[in-house]
C-alpha cells in the first residue's frame, strides 16, 4: 500500500480525512498540520519509513501520507487530482467556516475513492502531469519532521512507536515464561526417567544375585539369622 492516510484541511483543522493503513497516524498529521505555514507552499516531510506530501492553497492543505517507496511523483499527482476534486464541491465555496470534520461525510468517501485508484492503477496522464510540475516548481523541499519539532512534540510522536515496542516486549516476555515452562517440565520428565533408569539398573544387578524376585537373597538372610 503506498498511500496510506489523506486529508483536506482548513490549517490545523481538518475538513474530511481517509485513512488506508490500520495504524493511526493521527496525531502526526496534526503535528505538520499546525506546523504548515499560512502562505501557498509545497513540501514534503519525512517521519520513519513514511513521507508527508502535502499543498497548501488558498488557505487549505491538502495533505497525504505515503510509504517511502511511492516516491514523489505519485502522491504530488494524488494531491493535484485531490484538490481539484475538492474546489469542484459546491460546499467548497465555504470551507472557510466549515467546522472540523464537517465535510467527512461527504468528501471522505472521494478521498478513499481516490486512494483506492492511485494504489491500484494511477492515472498516466496525471503523473505526467505532476513530473512536470515537480520539475518545475523549485519550491518543494524535504524536511525532517525532527527538525520542526519540539522536545515535547517530538516525545508525543514516539508514544505510538513506545507502545508498539511495549507490546512486542510484552509478548517476549510472555513467549519467554512459555518457554522456560517447558523446558521445566521437560528436564522434570528427564530426572524421573533417569531415576526410573537407575531403579531399573539397580533391580538388574541384584537380580544378578538373588533372582528376578531377590528371593535368593531373603532366604539367604534368613539362614544366616538362624544359624
């Protein structure tokens, strides 16, 4: 899957959303979201493995979220058809004082349509258009999501890769427990079978001498008591 989260936003509030992947990058869009400046721009920010894209124009972002190996081209194509998409909306025109997420009903399906079409099958004609726009435009730069972010923001956007860890820890944990469990039975199975081997070796050796029953033995005491 190579886009995994898009949005349009009016600045950091954002007006419908769709997300792709099952791991909730919410609060890192919201993290680049507050960080975009007010005037048109271009950028592209990179966390991890994933890279932000977004445009900013006329005071709305539009934003989404890919996996490194979709490159540039592709989501900068995405965005283009996104937008315009969206200023084609009649309740566009009001976006202004559209409150948070109250285009998510009506546009989210769009933007999961769209997603869907550029993870599957983009169209040629739109990344020929975007290489050409990329080409061209000098203003698209790559940034680092480190570099824009505080110590607290930052400590907030490694939680999500905290508690991952966290689990995986967990689960070690837990797989450890269930091994060192067997491994306890096994050497209990392994000490009774050498004490049963070693009762069985020393019945042998005195069967040697008194018999399969040891009664060779028994009555051997017994005359030695009477005599």
């Amino acid at each position: 899957m190579s886009l995994i989260h898009a949005l349009v936003a009016r600045g950091a509030v954002i007006l419908a959303e769709h997300q792709a992947g099952e791991r909730d990058f919410s609060q890192a869009t919201q993290t680049i979201l507050s960080k975009i400046p007010p005037n048109n721009s271009k950028l592209t920010y990179v966390w991890e493995q994933y890279l932000f894209h977004y445009v900013s124009e006329g005071g709305i972002t539009y934003l989404v979220m890919a996996d490194d190996s979709a490159g540039r081209r592709m989501p900068f194509a995405f965005l283009a058809e996104l937008q315009q998409r969206f200023t084609a909306l009649p309740s566009s025109a009001s976006a202004d004082t559209t409150p948070a997420y109250g285009l998510q009903g009506t546009f989210a399906p769009e933007i999961a349509s769209l997603v869907n079409t550029f993870n599957t099958a983009p169209p040629a004609d739109e990344l020929v258009r975007a290489r050409g726009e990329l080409a061209q435009v000098k203003d698209i730069m790559v940034q680092n999501v480190e570099q824009i972010l505080s110590r607290g923001e930052r400590i907030e956007l490694l939680v999500d890769k905290t508690d991952n860890m966290a689990g995986q820890a967990t689960a070690f944990r837990r797989g450890a427990r269930s091994v060192r469990r067997r491994q306890f039975w096994r050497n209990q199975k392994i000490v009774v079978l050498c004490v049963a081997v070693g009762l069985v070796l020393v019945w042998i050796v005195m069967a040697q001498f008194c018999g399969a029953g040891l009664n060779h033995c028994s009555a051997k005491n017994s005359d030695e008591k009477d005599s």
